[in-house]
C-alpha cells in the first residue's frame, strides 16, 4: 500500500472532491478548475492569461471550459454596462453542483 503524506503549511488551496472525482471530467478540466480555485478572488479570468499558466493553447483551455461549464462547475453570464450594452463575461466558479 502506497501512503501519501501532504505538507500544508501556507500557500496552498481546497478544492472540492466532488470535482476531483467526477469520472465525467478531463484531468485537463480538473486542472483548469484547480488553477481558477488558487486565483485570488479579484482575479479576471482571462483565456489568453490563462494561457500563461501552462503548456496547453487557446483550444485546449476552452474545450476544458466547455467541460466545467457542462457538469455546471463554472457558469458564465454576460454584463451590461450602465448604458445597457453587453459588456464584459463574468464567471462564476462553483465547488459543488446538484448532479
């Protein structure tokens, strides 16, 4: 039997086990979810700032969005500003969904 043994000291994130075993999921969305999860909370998602933060491209990182957004891991929504113009996506990153 293998033993694993973690060192949390500082610097480190909780995500939900839920996504982790969802069988559904790619181990590229699971990371992708993982990555969003240790962002701070002001942090503007961003596909090509994304990008930086691994060896996948543009076309890998939407189809593991596309992946969280179906099981419901992450939602988008489109703002409008003041004038009522569409504007910015904003997404919403959940741990838990009803599935």
């Amino acid at each position: 039997m293998i033993r694993i043994k973690r060192e949390k000291t500082q610097n480190y994130s909780t995500i939900c086990n839920q996504v982790l075993r969802n069988d559904q999921l790619s181990l590229k969305a699971k990371g992708l979810f993982a990555l969003i999860i240790a962002l701070p909370d002001d942090w503007k998602i961003c596909q090509s700032e994304i990008q930086k933060h691994s060896t996948d491209g543009l076309d890998s990182h939407r189809t593991a969005f596309k992946e969280l957004k179906k099981y419901g891991y992450v939602e988008t929504k489109r703002l409008r500003n003041a004038q009522g113009q569409v504007g910015q996506m904003e997404y919403i990153v959940k741990g838990k969904t009803t599935l």
